[in-house]
C-alpha cells in the first residue's frame, strides 16, 4: 500500500487505509469480498498474490460491488510488481472499469478480455492485456492460482 499512495488521486493520498477483507481473515469467497465493501462511493484497493509469487491488483475509485453493469471512473487503474511497479491507467478508449456478480469479478475489459479477472471462489484468476488500460498480463502466465487476496478500503 505505501508504494502505491503516490500512485492514487491527489484527494486520496492522506486517507488513512484499513484492511475490509483478507483470504487469511475472511476465507476465499468473492460473496464474502462483496460483503466486506466500505460505501459505496468509497474507493477499494484490491492486492493479489499468486501461487508463483507474483504481486499485482487494481485500484477501483468505487466499491467493489455486485453489479449488473460496468462502474468506476477512469481514477481506476491496475498495477504489478513484477519485477517493480508498473501502473496501467484509463485509456479513454472504453469505460469496462469493473463489473460483478458471485461467479466473476472483472477489472477492465474489451474484444473479450479482461485485464483482471477473478472466479466466485477467489481460486483463480486471469490477466490479459485489455483496451481499458492497455495493460500487460500481471502475472507470469494469463491464468493463475491466487495464493492471498486482500482488498483494502478508507477509513
């Protein structure tokens, strides 16, 4: 979280951030996730690791929510520590910031990909660079195994 503050809008950067839900807290439940989400006009900050070490995740300028259509503004973003940070920001070329359901959680999208996506039991995930944020696959491979999730709100 501390090397992704100078990363975040200006208005955020001072907030004080607490942790709403962690897999070793909370299980591995993207219903669990929903129900853990700050309000509604609150921004998450979602972090990943896979089963081979690789940190990445998103920012999302609203709360990570179960929706019948795509929300967020393009403050969202996704992010990789692979080998250092790298940080893909809105495009301007569509508004797939996020959408969910209890199945899916997808973070950017377009020509049928996602630039992150989880499935309903937080097991596994996938990364494919997406028209949202012209991004690079997170992860090592386009689909992975996630080892720990945690999603992060304001205070």
């Amino acid at each position: 979280v501390p090397q992704l503050g100078p990363q975040l809008p200006p208005r955020l950067t001072q907030q004080p951030w607490h942790l709403l839900y962690s897999t070793g807290r909370d299980g591995f439940s993207l219903r669990t996730l929903y129900r853990s989400g700050a309000r509604p006009d609150s921004p998450a900050l979602l972090l990943i690791r896979d089963t081979e070490a690789q940190a990445f995740g998103a920012f999302s300028s609203r709360a990570i929510r179960s929706s019948s259509g795509f929300y967020g503004t393009g403050e969202t973003f996704l992010f990789s520590f692979c080998p250092e940070l790298k940080v893909f920001r809105w495009t301007g070329r569509n508004d797939f910031f996020v959408k969910g359901d209890v199945n899916l959680l997808m973070v950017g999208g377009g020509s049928g990909r996602f630039g992150l996506w989880l499935d309903g039991d937080l097991q596994h995930g996938g990364s494919q660079p997406c028209e949202t944020f012209d991004n690079e696959t997170l992860s090592h491979r386009e689909e992975f195994c996630v080892q720990d999730l945690e999603m992060w709100g304001l205070a």
